[in-house]
C-alpha cells in the first residue's frame, strides 16, 4: 500500500497521516500482527483517541483497500480511453493491474480473503467499484472483438477469465521470488492478450 | 460434491455413508447451516456416535475436499497422459478442471476461503497434492513449447496464470447462471489454450 494510495481516502491531513501510518505498518507487522494501538502510538495519539478519526482496524483496512482501487481504476481509465488499438490497451490495463496486485499485495490479499467480514456499507461501496474495474476490462475487449482483433465470443467471461489470472496473484506471488513485479507484469499481460487474440 | 468423489475419501462402508451424507447436506442446506447433528440424524446416529467416525464438521469438509481433488487429479493425470498433441491434452484438462470446480463449487467456495483454518495434517497433504496437480498442467505446458505449439516463457507461471483463470470461478461462478458449466468449461479452456498457443 503506497502512501499515495492511503491519502486518497482520506479527508483531512490527520486522517491522512493515520492512514499512511497504519500502511506502513500493516506492511511492516503485518494486518493481524498490528494493534490499533501501534497506529495510534506512531502517530502521537492515544489509542482512544484514534477511535475519533476511525472506527476500527477493519475500517482502516477497507479504507487502504478503497484508496488502492481508485488509484487503480482511476489508471485504467487513463490507459482504457487512450486513442490507441484495443489490444494495445488490453496489454497495458492488464500490466497495471497485475502490478497494482503486487504493489499492494498486502492489502490484495487481505481483502481478497476477508471481504465478507467488512461492514456492509463499505462492503456495497467497494464492490460496486470493483464491478465498474471489471466493467473497463468487459469494454476494450468488446471494443476488440469489434475491429477484429479479438476472438472473445463473450467478453465478459473473458474479462473474468483474464481478473482470475491476476487476482490469483494472490496465493501465489511472493515479493522476493524468482520473478520481478514488472517481468510478472509483463509476462501476465502478454499471456492475457494472447488469451483473447484472434 | 459428488456422492462418488465422497467415498474416494472414506475408509470404511459407514464412514462411506456419512461422507456421502455430509456431501448432500451441505450442498442442500450450507456449510455454515449445517450443524453436526443434522449428519447425525440423517444417518441414523446420535450426534456423539458421529464422533466416533469423525472428529469435527471441519474434518469433513477436508475429507471431502480431498475427495474431489484426488478424483480430478486421477482425471487429469488420465487425460495428460493420453497419446495426444500438448494443445488438445492442455485444451481438455482444463474443460475438466473447470468441471471439477463448477461440480464442486460449494466445496471448492468453502475450500478456497478456509484453507487456513484446516488441521496442519491435512492441510499440509492437500496443499502437496495442489502442487502436484499443478505440476501436471506445468508438464503439458512445456510439452507443448517443446514440440512449437506453445509460446509461454515460463510454463510455471502460465499454468498458474491458467489455473487462476479457472479458480476465480469460486468467486463469480453461479449454478444457475447465464452459462451453463459445459458451455463454460469449453469457454474457458479455449481461452486458455490461446493464452499459450504460439
């Protein structure tokens, strides 16, 4: 989880200092391994203080996790509008994805383990945005399929085809393995175009 | 969860039974509805009895897990060990993989999100027979590259990127969708065997 990331779904600064430490050190310790109380601490308050700006660790988690997503929708957007070929877009959206996966492996798999723990607002927030994610992949496909690049016969099977190819990221990447963040990147979204091409 | 893939896993004729029966009730009513009681009655045992069978509702679902994925990994091995070209074995273990997890979605769902919580025992056994199955898929892939069918680089991260592709279903995948699982499966493992094919 980058800092950046954390600011985003923050609405002032001292929420936004708390949300950038509980980053760091939920990427230090650990979620489980971290107390509300290291959080508070590391940033000058006393624990029942921190329960002014936020309500739980849980909530701290689903607001990293939100702050993560619209840093990565917002960048597929940027990539999916570009004016360029589909394929083109494809590559570089699944690219993106894969690493904002491994940049913020942490918080990924987390979520992607503990979703339905989340309280239900947040919960109905960030699967509605995960659906609008999905939703960018199902276009440039079918945008694809239209200027007979690709060959999808349902582009939203294979948009989440191609997710489950990056989602899985999450049992099985390990930060420090054989394979660097960006050749995983590479060779995924290689893979992903390959999936759809004609 | 198929009454055939419970038994695989039972020692016993009535262990078979009450596998068989665990299998029924937890599609029909939930894991998580599902009380030990109610496997119990249906066999005809006071709940303390069913003790001396089994050790608890988690036991269960391993055993039946383990069932089903001894059954696909016996079907897998069957189909890549077949007389035929890498792209028509990689083609249909994945239909076949894809089959298993749809048939077993309420297991695999369950599985999937649970693994953690497993006895270390069985936990450690299954996660050495994922491995092997991987392995086969791993195998297939680099059959293929060798004979000039396939182009994947790295024929680790391509069975994983493929397995994920498959394995997200747990995620998305309804019984009563708008696919059925055959027309699913033989989406998927096309998909698939383009996102190798040279």
């Amino acid at each position: 989880m980058t800092v950046r990331a954390a600011a985003k779904s923050a609405s002032t600064p001292r929420e936004e200092e708390i949300l950038a430490a509980a980053a760091r050190i939920f990427r230090e310790k650990g979620y489980h391994g971290t107390s509300v109380r290291d959080i508070a601490e590391s940033v000058g308050l006393l624990k029942g203080s921190l329960y002014h700006y936020i309500r739980s660790k849980e909530e701290l988690l689903a607001r990293l996790f939100e702050g993560a997503l619209e840093d990565t929708i917002r960048e597929l957007e940027t990539i999916s509008s570009r004016d360029a070929r589909p394929s083109d877009r494809l590559r570089d959206m699944v690219s993106a994805y894969v690493r904002a996966v491994t940049d913020n492996i942490d918080a990924v798999s987390l979520y992607l383990r503990e979703w339905r723990a989340l309280p239900a607002p947040q919960l109905t927030r960030v699967r509605a945005r995960r659906r609008a994610m999905r939703a960018l992949f199902e276009d440039v496909i079918a945008d694809g399929v239209r200027a007979h690049e690709f060959a999808a016969a349902d582009a939203k099977i294979a948009a989440l085809a191609i997710l489950g190819m990056c989602n899985w990221l999450y049992e099985w990447y390990r930060p420090r393995g054989r394979l660097d963040a960006e050749a995983l990147a590479t060779t995924i979204a290689d893979q992903a175009l390959r999936s759809v091409k004609r």
